[in-house]
C-alpha cells in the first residue's frame, strides 16, 4: 500500500476574489486516495503564494518527510509551485528520496514518467512566465495612476490621509512633522533627545519610525518609490520648506568624516553577554593613535514606542584589553575548555538512532494497516499506538549523530610557541589566527565573560 502526502494550497488574494478554499482540494485528495487504496496524509499551506517556498511551512515540513512517502499529490501544478527554481529543487529533493508528484486534476503532471517530468517543467516555466507578465502588468497600472495623481496603495502615510484616491496634508499630523524636525535641529542632531520628544507626540511609533520620518523626501514632494532610486515630483504635497529638511540632513550627515579603512582584530567574534547581540566595532580618531573599541549597539537602540533600551550593557571594550587578555588567558582557557566538551567514547556508542526512528515510525504505519484491514481492533490499536508514539518521541529527544569536537588543531596551538610566532605577524595575520580558533567571545561589563573555541 502507497503512503502518499496530500498538498493543498490556495492564497488570501483567491480566497478573497474567488472564494477558494483549501477543502475542496482536500475533499478531491481524499476522494482519490481512498479509490486508490492509498494511506495518506494531509499538509495544508492556507492564505499563502506559491510564488515562493520559504512562507510556505506546510510544503516545508512535508518536505522533510520525503523519505517517508511514496508519492507527493495535489490537485493542480498551481496549487504547488510557480517558480522554476523551486520546482526544480523540489523535484530533485524528492527523486533523492525515490518519491514522485502527481497532479489529480491535469492527467500529464506525474513525475514517474520522462514526459510527464518534461511537461512538469513547462507548465511550471509558463506559470512563472505568466507571474512575471502579471507583475510587469500591475507595475503598468501603478505608472498610469502616478501619472494621474492617484495613490496605488491604501496604506496611509504619517502626515497625509488618502481622499479621492490623492494624498492631503493631514494638518495635525503634519504639524507634527514640522516639530519633529525643529527639535531634532534644537537638539544639535542628538537622536537619543529627540526620540524622547517623539514618543509623546507620536503614539505607537518606535525609533525607526522617527529615522524614517527624519529623511523622507516626501515630506518636501518628493516621493520615493519603495526600494528604487526614483523619485516622483508633484505627486505628493510638501509638508516641510527645503530649508528645514536640508538642515536636518546636514546634522544628520556632520559626524560622517571619510576616514581610512582601519584593520581590527576582532570583529564578527564579540557577542554580548547580556542579548546575544554581536558587538559593533567603534572606531575612535581623536587621540594620536586610533583606538577601536567594540560596545553592543542594541544600547543605542530603544524598544518600539518606549523610553526603554533593548540592552543595558553600556559598556565597551578596548581592542588592547581584548588582545592583552585572551594573550595572558589562551592556554589556561583552552585547555579548561577542551576538558569540559571532550566526550567520552562510553556516551558515544549508539548515539545515531536515525535508524531507530525509522524502525518505530515503520511500525506505527504497519500498525495502521493492519487496523484498516480490520486485523485489529480499536482497544489493541489505541494501546500499541500509544506505546510506539511514546517511544518515539523518546528517541527523539536524544541528540542524533553527536559528533565528538575534533581539538586536534586548537591542541597543537596550544603545545606550540604561539606567543613569540604571534607577535611577528601582521594584523591580517593575527586577525586569521584567533578566527582559526576561537569561536565566540562573549563580553559582559566591559570585560570577557566566556570564551567557546572552535
């Protein structure tokens, strides 16, 4: 007996504008598995685009079973995927695992056969083709209304409101604007002042939303289509005069100085203690001799609508301290962290229970069978069911395939005269040695809180 997965899929915009839905689909599937005899099982991705997979969990999660399936059923092509790239990479991911799809509805879509996986690949090829013409023609659409006056969305604009299908200033809103603006010239460019204005006049907005109010062309009629270099005149009404939008720009840009490159040691290994949140490099020119500094930028950053900071740990850290640090440390760390994550060979033994799984897993589909076959009655299902599924999620829940840490390279470091090699290297060289090693720095307080090595 085939044990087959039943994909339905249908998007928000069909079932707005068609009244689609996902049971018809699932209706037609089951119809079908049972005139076939086939076990089936059912994932359903609702309100969802096929034009990508990566929102797609159902399709995902079905995904990662397929080595469990026989064959993968939906109703129509579109109902699983319109884009070459994805359909393809599915399609590969399934023959890995000797599973086949099939189209109820559209009697050539069968990839067990070389016409049917030929005729899979154009109509997928056509369906993207026709997304594409789709988009180039909505994209034609929101041109002409432009050209018009017309805005092409309902989402509403802070200092505007939509009437008759055409931004106007929304007085209030508008008004403060104007203020935000002169108060972030009162405060000489100090974002964390003016945020603190901005939260009592702009309810529900967080500090990304003054960023955004803070450069927005629009606010002087020049309207900037989303993600694009292209700006729009006489589109939308201006708020601001540019005179006060310029000021502004200017504070916003004065401490932006062109400096040289400076080489650091440390980047994309510092996280913070506290947040996770990696450590941002700061790079500090006013004394002779350039000191870089890394701080966690989350302390700079306040929670959406509040006075209230994502990370309280203020503190930074000099690149020296580090340096100076992990130099007198390497050894006595190291060797304390080899000794805590060396497995013994005794936790080793039997840790793949891949094939324990699918051992349970088989029995459980057995177990079915032999239910729908009447060979067992309800009360002995249920019992063997509930056993089976208690063991497997137990085995589950014990780490699969845990691979012992190879220390080999971090031990002949270690054994070396690494302190006298290291100070004859350059700083790109000296930057690749701790990468070579280290994995990841933790900083606490302005100092290491703990170290994880590769």
């Amino acid at each position: 007996m085939k044990y087959v997965a039943c994909y339905c899929r249908v998007s928000h915009e069909e079932q707005v504008k068609y009244g689609l839905s996902v049971q018809a689909q699932k209706d037609a599937l089951e119809k079908y598995c049972k005139e076939n005899g086939y076990k089936y099982e059912f994932f359903m991705d609702e309100g969802i685009s096929a034009s990508s997979m990566k929102k797609r969990k159902a399709l995902n999660a079905m995904l990662g079973k397929a080595d469990v399936f026989d064959m993968i059923l939906f109703t129509k092509l579109d109902r699983f995927s319109r884009n070459v790239l994805d359909a393809n990479n599915m399609n590969k991911t399934l023959k890995e695992n000797n599973c086949v799809m099939k189209a109820i509805d559209e009697d050539d879509i069968d990839t067990s056969t070389a016409d049917g996986t030929f005729l899979f690949n154009l109509k997928v090829s056509l369906a993207q083709r026709e997304i594409e013409k789709t988009s180039e023609r909505i994209n034609f659409v929101f041109a002409n209304k432009r050209e018009r006056g017309e805005v092409t969305s309902g989402t509403k604009k802070y200092g505007y409101d939509i009437v008759d299908k055409r931004y106007v200033i929304n007085q209030a809103e508008a008004k403060n604007i104007i203020n935000l603006y002169k108060e972030f010239i009162n405060n000489n460019g100090n974002l964390k002042e003016t945020y603190k204005y901005f939260i009592q006049h702009f309810s529900g907005k967080g500090y990304d939303a003054m960023s955004n109010y803070l450069r927005d062309t629009s606010y002087i009629g020049k309207y900037k289509l989303y993600r694009k270099d292209i700006y729009i005149d006489n589109y939308i009404p201006a708020i601001l005069d540019n005179e006060l939008f310029e000021k502004v720009q200017i504070l916003r840009k004065k401490k932006t100085v062109e400096r040289k490159k400076v080489d650091d040691l440390f980047s994309g290994l510092l996280y913070c203690s506290q947040c996770k949140n990696r450590l941002a490099k700061k790079v500090d020119y006013r004394s002779k001799n350039i000191v870089v500094r890394y701080i966690c930028d989350n302390n700079y950053r306040f929670k959406v609508g509040l006075d209230e900071k994502r990370c309280y740990n203020n503190m930074s850290i000099k690149e020296v301290d580090i340096e100076k640090c992990l130099l007198e440390n390497l050894s006595k760390e190291a060797a304390k962290y080899i000794e805590i994550n060396t497995i013994k060979k005794v936790q080793q033994k039997n840790c793949d229970n891949s094939a324990k799984i699918k051992l349970v897993e088989k029995k459980l589909l057995k177990l079915k069978d032999l239910y729908i076959d009447d060979l067992i009655d309800k009360t002995e299902y249920k019992k063997d069911y509930e056993r089976y599924s208690k063991e497997l999620t137990e085995l589950k829940s014990i780490p699969n395939n845990v691979i012992q840490k190879d220390f080999t390279y971090l031990s002949s470091v270690l054994n070396s005269n690494y302190l006298n090699i290291y100070q004859k290297l350059t700083k790109v060289n000296k930057k690749r040695f701790w990468i070579s090693i280290i994995d990841k720095i933790y900083i606490k307080s302005g100092k290491i809180k703990e170290i994880t090595f590769l």
